[in-house]
C-alpha cells in the first residue's frame, strides 16, 4: 500500500515507528517456536497493523477527507495516540525479549518469567476451555508491579509483573487476576450481530431502572470487579489471602478512598470471598469443607483488619459528594458478584473436576497456611510441556497460537488486522475513500481499547449497560476461522473482537 503524505512532523514519528517494528519482526520468520520467536511475531503484526492505523486516519481526516471531523480531536491527537501506543506495545515485546536473555537477566529471574509463563497459560486455559476466549499466547516480562497490555493484532497477551516476585513466589498469584482483565475484555463486546444496536445502546444513556440499580461508583469498578471474581476461581483462597497483604500495605485512610476504578479496599476482599463461597457450593464435599474452612478464616482476618483500622461505616465515592454506608455498598456488590457468576462465568463456577491453585484446608488452624503450600505445589507440577507460541502460516499472512493445551475456537488471524470483522471492514473501507461518521473512525481509532490503554487518547469508552432489551451479561465469544489466505473484508478473521472493549479508560 502506498503511503499517503503525513504532515510534519508526523511522518517522521509514524513512519519510525514502523520501520522499527517491522525491521524487528523479521527476526519472526524461520527458526523453532520460543518466547523470542513470538515476541517478534508480535512486533511484526504490529508493524502492519499500526501501518494500517496511521494510513487510514491520514486518508479520512487530512484535508479533503472522507471523514466526518470531530474538532476536539484534531488529526495530530489522534496520530500521536496511536504512535504513543505503538512505542508502549514496542517497549512490552522488548523487555519480554531481553528479560529472557543471558546478558541483561539473572538466571533466578529467566526461572521465575517461565513460572509466570506457566501459571498464565493455565490461569487462560479454562476460559479457552469453555469457549469465553479464544486460544491465546501469554508473555511474562518484569515491570514495577502487575499489569496486561493487550494487543488487538494478534492473539497474545503481555503480563507485566513485579521483580520482587524473583523471591516470593506467591506474588505471581496475581497473574489469575490479570487474566481476568483479559477475559473481561474478550467477552463484554460482541461484533456478530445487531451491530447498530449495540453501538447505539453503548453510546446511549443508562437506562433510569438500570442506573437505580447499580450506582455509577459501583459501575464505575466493574471490570476489576470481574477480575477479582476470575482470580477467585482460578486461583481459590490463596488470591484472597494475596489481595489482603496488599491491601494492608497501603496507607490506613485508603481503606476507604474511592479511585474511581478499583474497588474499595474496605469492601474488596468481600468479592473473593463471596466467589470462593458460591464455588464451593459446587464442589466435592471434601473440597466444599476445606473452601468454606479457608472463607471463614479469611472473613475473620479481615473483620479484625477492619476493627483495627478504627471500623469505618461509610465512603465517599469518587467525584461524588453524599457518603455512602459501607453496609449499603457491601450487599450491592456481593449482587453484582452473583450476577457476573450467574452469567458467561457460570461454567468455571460449576466446574467441580477443575483443579484450583489452592483450595485451604479442612482443620480451620491450617486452612490458610495450607492455601501457601499449595499454590507452591501447583507451581512445582508446572513443567515439561512446551508453551503455546504465535507461529506465521499461509506464507506469512496469518498468525495463528500454536501447541494450545486446549482445544478452542479461534486463536488466529490476517497479519494486520484489529481482530474485529466489524472494524477490520471499517478499516479497509475508509482506506479505499469511503466516507465514515466519526462514531465509525473513532471505533477503528480506538480498536477495542488498544489506544486508551495507559490514557493513550483521552477517548472514554462508556460504561457497560445492562438491561431487559440487550443479551445477557457476560456472553461469550464465538470465533470463526480465517480461511486461507483471506481478506480483512472477506470476513476471515475471527469474529468476537479484539478482547479490548473496557467499561472504563485503562488506568
């Protein structure tokens, strides 16, 4: 494709950036299936993708484009959005790549990112497994403390995690709830059908029943919500047990300072709580003994946490100016766990033959000592079989996860796409000249949510709605297969989205 002229001096930066990415990708092709191999298959898709990107708002917004303009997001935004998120998506692939290499890593943490790899790939396994997600590639890199960084253009997702995980391994159990962010992203957005409609609700006001049932701060923490739910089920008591040292890290006033976007401390840990409560329900009863043994130690912890910092009785929610009780937003979040369990989530609930990292102990003195000499156990076990890898097929067109542990849908797609039918043929059109509503370029822009990941454009997506006219909660994915050799516009790539869309901008 030829390039159109950028305007200075985004043609330098755009085009750089590129040339870096695709220069580094071609380390991608031959050789066997690595880390390193999979990490420069990235970079090469991303070489493409981003391409595309610049390309297609260049065509439409440049003067005389087809677009419809947004004036409070001018070109020169809109380019420099996308080529702060092309250098973050470079810089994760890269120290992915050099955190593994002999000359600037210790030998403890090459041995602690194939941990990580592992405990990834097993915390994504049962989503994959029940048909949520599509096959995925999970890279470990160290970074300060624990994140994802999803990249719309190919399936693979980046855990960052913190060096100190190198000496307590029981850090890395927050890999469950990284992954969670995945799996929310993945399932909250459906591109098959009633597109319009779904556009439209999104961008349209809670509906006034909706919103008097679930209060905007309560909205406002649902995706961390699910990803605590998520580690809850993958990881059993010992996510709780990590979620309380955490907490009491923190300053005593944070117990109840309201962020805006994670739930509150205060109330937090009631959500894997209630989780580990509803899950054992479903189990064994030798298994259902040890779960509720391992709650009820947790809620006692925490109780005296509480009474230790002073028993506070009410917040103040982010931007709000009336104090809400800590009772009131208790039994509403312990609803909103239940529905997110009753929903796309129900299966991994009622999976009673699916081992947990942790799972307690029967006699209530050991249940949480127990849940730490389990998830080490766990650890141990995870050895020996090859890692999933992105692998390039049909000469280099198609990227596709190989050697998945379980059969799924999905886990391929054209080199250079979003990953959404929907907005991969958004793309091609506004790239042949087609003229596009901003609604429409601001989707591609956007690619899920690749673009506010870290506050790279500044566009909010809205919250998720919830109500009688749309489908339930929490539907999963269902994936078609690119053919061989196919198009962007052919309706190749598979179809559920780019496992992006949040309820809430990226921290």
């Amino acid at each position: 494709m030829q390039n159109p002229s950028l305007p200075d001096p985004s043609s330098l930066k755009a085009t750089s950036l590129v040339d870096i990415a695709a220069e580094l990708g071609r380390h991608s092709v031959g050789g066997g299936l690595t880390r390193r191999r999979s990490a420069y298959t990235a970079l090469h898709c991303l070489a493409v993708f981003a391409r595309k990107q610049f390309d297609f708002l260049i065509k439409g917004l440049q003067p005389g484009g087809a677009f419809e303009a947004d004036p409070r997001y001018p070109l020169a935004f809109l380019l420099e959005a996308t080529a702060r998120q092309t250098s973050f998506d470079i810089d994760v692939l890269l120290r992915s790549i050099s955190h593994r290499e002999g000359s600037s890593s210790t030998a403890s943490m090459r041995q602690t990112l194939e941990l990580a790899d592992r405990l990834a790939t097993a915390a994504i396994a049962p989503a994959v497994g029940h048909g949520l997600v599509e096959p995925t590639v999970m890279l470990t890199y160290f970074q300060k403390s624990p994140t994802i960084r999803l990249m719309p253009y190919a399936p693979i997702a980046v855990i960052g995690i913190d060096f100190s995980a190198v000496g307590d391994r029981n850090r890395l159990a927050a890999i469950a709830h990284e992954t969670g962010h995945h799996v929310y992203r993945q399932i909250t957005v459906n591109y098959l059908s009633n597109l319009d409609e779904q556009i439209e609700t999104l961008a349209a006001p809670a509906p006034q029943a909706e919103s008097e049932r679930w209060p905007s701060w309560l909205l406002a923490w649902e995706e961390e919500i699910f990803a605590d739910i998520y580690a809850a089920l993958i990881a059993g008591p010992i996510a709780a047990l990590g979620l309380h040292k955490v907490i009491l890290t923190g300053r005593r006033d944070s117990l109840v300072e309201d962020d805006g976007d994670h739930p509150l401390d205060a109330l937090r840990p009631q959500i894997l709580h209630t989780t580990l409560r509803m899950m054992a329900e479903k189990r064994s009863a030798e298994q259902r003994a040890a779960l509720l043994t391992a709650t009820e130690a947790l809620e006692a912890a925490w109780r005296q946490t509480l009474k230790d910092h002073g028993s506070p009785t009410e917040f103040l929610p982010a931007g709000g100016d009336a104090p809400v009780s800590l009772g009131e937003a208790e039994a509403l979040l312990c609803n909103l766990v239940e529905e997110m369990l009753n929903g796309a989530l129900a299966p991994l609930a009622a999976d009673a033959g699916r081992a947990l990292w942790s799972s307690g102990a029967v006699e209530s003195l050991a249940a949480l000592a127990s849940c730490e000499e389990q998830f080490a156990e766990t650890c141990r076990a995870l050895s020996g079989s090859p890692l999933p890898e992105l692998a390039l097929r049909d000469r280099n067109r198609v990227v596709a996860v190989a050697r998945f542990p379980v059969k799924g849908e999905g886990g391929r797609r054209v080199v250079g796409e979003i990953g959404d039918p929907h907005l991969d043929e958004l793309r091609e059109a506004g790239l042949a000249g087609a003229a596009l509503a901003a609604d429409r370029w601001k989707a591609v822009f956007l690619a899920g949510d690749w673009t506010t990941q870290e506050g790279g454009s500044g566009i909010k997506p809205p919250v998720m709605r919830r109500s009688a006219t749309r489908r339930p909660p929490y539907t999963p994915y269902r994936y078609t297969t690119p053919s061989s050799g196919g198009t962007s516009s052919g309706g190749t790539a598979r179809a559920g989205g780019s496992g992006q869309p949040r309820s809430k901008a990226a921290k």
